[in-house]
C-alpha cells in the first residue's frame, strides 16, 4: 500500500474469506494478515448488527520505532449485509507530522527531555494523581546548573557543548528512571521530578553529579543543584521548581557545597528581604530610622567617657526592628551607607544640641559597613556634615570591623591616614571575630580596639578566656591603644577586666542603648571623663612582646583565628592542638577534632604539595621569618564527606627543642579563590609553569622554572608580545593569546584555559588563567599557568 492510497478487502459474511484486490502487493498482503485477528473481531461485531456501519480501527505497525506506520482501516457495510468491505488507508505520513509537532510542543529537540511547559503540566498531573490515591510519597524537585558552562562553550566549542547537555539529560533520565522525569529549563539549566526522598535521593544526586563531572575526562563539568523535597503543603509544579532554583542560588560562590535544600527559612528570609528593601526608602524620609546611644565607661573612674551610636528602626505597625534584621540586607544592596550617613549626621546634630545648650559632650562613635569604605568620596561626606554642624572631629569616632576590610590593608591604611588628617579617631570593632591576625594591629593604624566578650566561645570562656584577653589587654597596653570591652553583662567579666587593666567598658551591666532623651540625661548626671588615645603611636615597651614564644600571645593568636600548633621533627610533623576556628575552616565539628589531630598532615597534602610544605618549615627554622605557603589537602569527614581545599598556611616558629621545633600555623581556606575547574589531583604540577600577569599594567612575573628553562627575564613588558616573539606561543595562536588577554584585562572573565600548541615543537600544553580581583570587583591579577597536557 503506497503512501496516503487506500485499498480495499472484501470481506464475504457468508464464507468468512477475504477478497484481496487483484493488484495488493505482497507486503501489504502480510500486513493485512497481520492485523487480521484484530480485524476480525470487529468483524464479528458488525457481522451480527446488520446494519449500515461505518467504524474504524487504528493500526500502528512498529510503534516507537523510526519506522513506525500507521493505518486506518475502515468498514463499511450496506444491505443485503453479504460483504463488508474493509478501507485500508496508509495514514503513516500524516501521523508522522503530527508527532513531530506534538514532539516540538512538548520536548526539547536537543535533549530530547520535556520542555518547561510540558514538565510542569507532567509533573502537576502526577501530584494530583498522588493526592488522589492519597499516597504519602514523597517527592523531590531537583534544579541543575552548570557552573561555567560558557567557559565550555568558548573553550571547546558548540559540539562539544551540545553534547554535555546531551549526556546531562541522559544521566538524568537515568537518575529519574521511571520515577519520575526531567527537563532542560533553559540552556544549561534542568530540572528533575522524582520520587524519592532521604538517602535514596542524595545517593541518587551524587551520582548524577559524579555522572556529570567525569564526561569530560580531566575536565570536571561542575554542577550546583538546588533540591526541593515535598511535605504537607500542596504545591504546584511552578512553586516546587521556584524553592528548588532558590536552593540552588544559595550554592553560588561556595566550592564545598553542590547540593543544597531548602528550607523554609529560606523563604522567610527571602521574604522578609523583599519586604525591607521595601520600606527603606520612605522609612528613611520618615524619620523612622533612630539612634539609641549606649554609654562607654571607664571602669576605674566610673566615668562616662564616650558612647556609641545605635540604629533602631522604629515601624509605625512593626514596631522596632533589630540592626541584625535590617543592616545585613542593608550591606547588600548598598543602602548602608545613607543610612550611616543618616546616623553620623543625627550624632552630629545631638552633640550640636548639647554644647548649644551648654551641656558637657562625651564623643560618640558610629558604625562604618563595608560599603561606605569603598565610597572614595566618604571623607569629603563626613567632612561636609560635620562642617555644616560646626561639630570638632575629636567628638566623632568611627568604627570599623576587620571583616570589612579584609585584604585591602593598604587601601584602609589610606583611609584612616585621611580620616587622621580630619582628626577623626578610629576604632576597629568587634576584634576576635574574624580573622585577624597577630599583623592587624602591627600593620592598620587604629586608634582604639573594641574587643567583643561574646566573640569568645564558650571554651575559651570557661578555660583560657582570661590569659587571652590578658595578653590582648598587654599587647594594646603594649601599642598604648585603648581597649573597650564590649558586652560585659557580667560583674565577674567587669572584675576580671579591671584585673588585668582593661580600662574601658561597654555592656548591659552599665547601661543598654538608650533614646537620646535618656542618654541626655546621663550626660548631666554622670561625671564625665575621657579616653586617653595616643596620636603618637610610640609603643613602650621592646619588640620582645611580638616574641611568638610567649605563651599569651600564643594563645591569643590562636584565639584570634584558625591556628594549629605542631611539632616538626625529622621531616614528621605532630599537631598538638588545633583550636575551634580551625576546625570550622575545613567546615568540620567538634567531635570531628581527631580527624585533623590524628592524621598526619602530610599524608593529607597532594604530593608535591608535602615538598613545597616541608620547604616552608624549613625556611621559616632557618631564617625565623614568617612564612606563607599554599597546600592542597584532602580531608575527610563526617559532615561533608572527602573534599579537597585550598589552603593557605602562615607559619612562625615558636621555639627549638633538641633536634624538634614548635611551630604555629595560622590557616585560611582559600578554595573559592583558587578552585579551578580541573581536578588539581590530577595535574601534573610537576611539569607546570607558573606565570602572574599584572592587569592593566601588561607585566609578566614567570616563575623560577619558566626563567630557567625558557630563558626569560624576571619581568617581561608589553606581555604577550615577548613570549609571540620568541615563539613559546606561536604565530597560528598569537591572536586567540592576545585575545585572552584583553578579555583579563577587561576583567570579563574570571577562569580561562585551553589546549594550546606551545613552542617550536608544538607541544600540547594545558594553559590557564585565574583572575583575581579585589574586594570591589576590580580585576587585578590573573595566576597563569601551562602544564604538558597528554589526553
Ligand atoms: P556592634 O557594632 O558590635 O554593636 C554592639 C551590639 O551589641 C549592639 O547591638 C548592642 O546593643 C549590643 N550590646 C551592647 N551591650 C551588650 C551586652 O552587654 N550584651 C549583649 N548581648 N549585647 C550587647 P545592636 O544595637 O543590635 O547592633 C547590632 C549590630 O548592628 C552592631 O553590632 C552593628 O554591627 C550593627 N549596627 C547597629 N547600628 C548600626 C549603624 O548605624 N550602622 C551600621 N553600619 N551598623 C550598625
Ligand atoms: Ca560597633
Ligand atoms: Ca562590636
């Protein structure tokens, strides 16, 4: 039977035989007697009515198969009810077309997984199936993206990357089976519906992830899923998918971290966000925003000596709102820093009233969020408040958390420097909280530290808070730096501060933030003193306070960050302690201590890694200097399993032995900065070249290896030129290595790599880049590198 042409059987009531007509041919012949059984019986049926009919019947031949035909056979009869004739009509071409478009309306015509629309229609149809049968499974909605799956675009091309998404969408089909179904959302985004819950679906989705990240042999695809897990609540397909893209976005930035659920918090958070961001502006035009003023003594004299600056929000119908709600939301989308200058201006204006209405003044100090700092203009707009209330800069302090600035010493240094020239005085809040470190206060020109009493876990509360704060206390006496002690609730904590000559409080026991009326009324009633601050910055004692070896200042670094302390003999190395910070570093638990106790450290570090380490003990015993050095080190736990980190390790001696040193080791874990894409396991470090390029300024930094064995100077200018020149990177790929740099200096692209022809010889060599940049987002230096790359 040809295509879309019909034939007809005669089929005799009377005999039970079919007539074929003279001209079927074999094929269609088989077909029919194929089908016969089927036809039969319906044949059977209008046999018995006698009556004029005229039904079909749908035949498929080879269903699901590229194949496949299709067939409507007809019957129709007429009196005197002898024959039936049977109308077979080849309908495969049309149905065909009908497939295809039911195939572009509902699937992607990449993947072959349901699209957007058809996966939330599939997925609403099975949760009301399931609340239907009543049945108390649980369901789980899963958002996938591909971390960088541009870079995979740009590096190894559209092929390569229509085929990543090809074998995403059948490890997800086969992480689904047949319970459930997935979709491709967007271009690198998928979703899954499934059900399954508990271990089941976690072991299910490291698969899926571990499927996914070894397509590509050494280089790891990275995905970061977002999941959802079905409870009480009905929701609709839409709103499932919307928790677990809100899961997922949480992921964003974090190395350690590839699945993550969510939770209602999540909601609430993001809810309550929206609802602020909101109300700010108005809040502000209203006056809602108040400064509470929480009185600073000294403990000696019981003299009110300063206060500082507070922000309430007070809601007409919320009430008052807690700084910790509003200001971290503040501190994101920027809005800080009106409302900083908003409360700086209202201290202003209350010291203004004071001494209009000749009352003694104390200064106050205001909090400064990170935002503010990167204001280049933020000294003109303090100077020009200040001026225009005619208040001295003696009067305002500023406070400023280490935490805000983080890596850009130089610039704060620059700030305070002209803060100084105003004559502001500045405070560093909140110290111990972060990761500050022996050099903080040696290096960044603070007036005043404000050291936290709830920055102290409860260990070192109960056992070592004292020599802590003592040896805090010393090294500032040391520094002639005031020291303030911030939420002393405590009599204990106030005797014991007064013992160790910590001057200076502030907390519940002596006073709560109070609205400026009551505020107003202690500056009347209180005596009032002054803080002795040291504008010369001449310390008073010898270097020796800095000596490392002295237990206080041992235990106070390692109060001060992630620190460990081991013994270094023979090429072995022995922890002896670790405290709570560190363990928080490699994102581990309290009772999680042995593992980073017991395990050798070295075995920890990746091969080459042990050489580098062990070289760095060595130059930090030879030469007593502090040194950096960066490891990775595989670690694994109960909580996240076996991860490999980054980290960054300063180390200092603390003493010798006979023939075994103590050392300290404060860490960071450096991860986010230095993760690459690739597996580092598996390069061959040994083999790399090193390379820095200098942003903007076209300056290349080669590493030892690259000058020695490729000849280059300790500093190449008008990079890449030189190295096109000599011929490293050849002429056929001068253009695609200039173009990778435009695009660094540029700041576009934050990781680059690709298979490049190196030298003469063309030797394959895997070459990257990492961009780093700093704290506001400006590019500054990328980290090159090439290794001999064998597939
Ligand atoms: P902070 O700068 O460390 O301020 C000290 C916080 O400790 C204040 O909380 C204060 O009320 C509280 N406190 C004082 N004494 C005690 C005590 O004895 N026990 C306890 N448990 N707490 C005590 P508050 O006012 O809720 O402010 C929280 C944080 O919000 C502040 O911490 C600061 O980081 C931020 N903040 C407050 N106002 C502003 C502002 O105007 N601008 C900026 N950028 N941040 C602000
Ligand atoms: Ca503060
Ligand atoms: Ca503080």
């Amino acid at each position: 039977m040809s295509t879309e042409s019909s034939i007809i059987v005669v089929y005799d009531v009377g005999s039970g035989t079919f007539n074929y007509p003279a001209d079927i041919s074999s094929e269609n012949r088989i077909l029919f007697e194929a089908h016969k059984h089927e036809i039969q019986s319906d044949l059977n049926i209008l046999k018995e009515r006698k009556e004029p009919v005229a039904s079909f019947l749908e035949v498929a031949v080879n269903p699901t198969v590229d194949t496949q035909r299709d067939f409507i056979i007809g019957f129709v009869s007429s009196e005197p009810w002898r024959v039936i004739n049977i109308v077979i009509t080849d309908v495969s071409q049309q149905k065909k077309y009908t497939r295809e478009m039911r195939y572009l309306v509902d699937f992607d015509s990449l993947t072959g997984l349901y699209n957007k629309d058809s996966f939330t229609k599939h997925v609403d149809i099975a949760l009301a199936a399931a609340q239907e049968k009543k049945e108390q499974g649980k369901f789980a909605m899963i958002y996938l993206d591909i971390v960088q799956f541009k870079a995979i675009n740009e590096i190894f091309g559209q092929l390569t990357a229509d085929s990543v998404l090809k074998h995403i969408a059948t490890s997800i089909n086969n992480f689904v089976s047949d319970a459930g179904f997935g979709c491709r959302i967007g271009s690198d985004r998928f979703c899954a519906f499934v059900e399954r819950s508990g271990d089941a679906l976690e072991t299910g989705l490291n698969d899926l992830i571990e499927q996914i990240a070894g397509f590509m042999g050494n280089y790891r695809i990275i995905c970061n899923v977002g999941v959802y897990v079905s409870c009480q609540e009905n929701l609709t397909a839409q709103e499932m998918i919307g928790r677990a893209i809100l899961a997922q976005g949480i992921i964003k930035g974090s190395v350690n971290l590839n699945i993550n659920y969510f939770h209602d918090e999540m909601r609430k958070e993001m809810l309550t966000e929206q609802e602020i961001t909101s109300l700010m502006n108005n809040a502000l035009k209203n006056r809602e925003f108040v400064v509470y003023y929480q009185p600073q003594y000294e403990h000696s004299t019981k003299s009110l000596v300063g206060a500082e600056a507070l922000v309430r929000w007070i809601h007409p119908d919320k009430g008052m709102i807690s700084p910790a709600v509003f200001i971290p939301i503040f501190e994101n989308n920027g809005f800080i820093t009106n409302l900083d200058l908003y409360v700086f201006e209202c201290s202003c204006m209350f010291i203004r009233r004071m001494i209009d209405e000749g009352e003694n003044v104390v200064p106050v100090s205001s909090n400064f969020s990170r935002h503010d700092l990167f204001d280049s203009d933020l000294v003109a707009k303090l100077e020009e408040i200040r001026k225009r209330h005619n208040i001295e800069a003696r009067y305002l302090r500023i406070e400023i958390t280490e935490s805000s600035f983080m890596g850009e010493s130089d610039y704060i240094n620059e700030l305070i420097n002209k803060l100084h020239n105003c004559g502001y005085i500045v405070e560093m809040d909140d110290f111990g909280s972060g990761y500050s470190s022996l050099n903080t206060l040696k290096d960044i020109d603070f007036d005043i530290i404000k050291l936290d009493m709830k920055f102290m876990d409860d260990e070192e509360q109960n056992n070592r808070g004292g020599t802590i704060l003592s040896s805090v206390v010393r090294m500032a006496n040391w520094l002639n730096m005031p020291v303030i002690a911030e939420g002393v609730e405590t009599k204990a904590q106030a005797d014991y501060l007064k013992s160790i000559g910590s001057d200076y409080v502030q907390g519940y026991l002596y006073s709560k933030p109070l609205p400026e009326a009551d505020f107003e009324k202690l500056l009347m009633s209180d005596s009032l003193g002054s803080m002795k601050v040291n504008d010369s910055k001449e310390t008073s004692e010898g270097i020796e306070v800095w000596d490392p070896k002295s237990l206080d200042s041992l235990i106070f670094t390692s109060y001060v960050g992630p620190a460990a302390i081991f013994e270094y003999r023979d090429g072995l190395i022995d922890i002896n302690r670790i405290n709570g910070k560190y363990l928080k570093e490699f994102g581990m638990r309290e009772n999680e201590r042995d593992v980073l106790m017991k395990n050798n450290l070295l075995d920890s570090l990746r091969t080459d890694d042990k050489q580098k380490y062990i070289q760095a003990i060595e130059n930090v015993i030879a030469t007593g200097q502090e040194t950096t050095v960066e490891t990775w080190r595989k670690v694994t736990s109960k909580s996240c399993g076996t991860v490999t980190l980054c980290i960054r390790t300063d180390l200092q001696l603390l003493g010798k032995g006979k023939n075994s040193y103590l050392l300290f080791a404060n860490i960071r874990n450096i991860t986010t900065d230095r993760h690459t894409q690739l597996d580092p396991c598996v390069i061959d470090e040994a083999a790399t070249y090193h390379w820095e390029y200098v942003i903007g300024k076209k300056e290349m930094y080669p590493c030892m290896r690259c000058m020695q064995d490729l000849n280059l100077p300790e500093r190449l200018e008008n990079y890449p030129e030189p190295v096109i020149e000599n011929g490293i990177f050849p002429h056929e790929i001068a253009d695609f290595y200039r173009d990778w740099h435009k695009q660094l200096d540029e700041g576009k692209v934050s990781h680059l790599e690709a298979v490049l022809p190196l030298t003469d010889a063309r030797i394959p060599h895997l070459v990257k880049y990492d961009l780093e940049f700093d704290s506001i987002g400006r590019p500054v230096k990328a980290y090159g590198s090439a290794t001999p790359y064998n597939e």
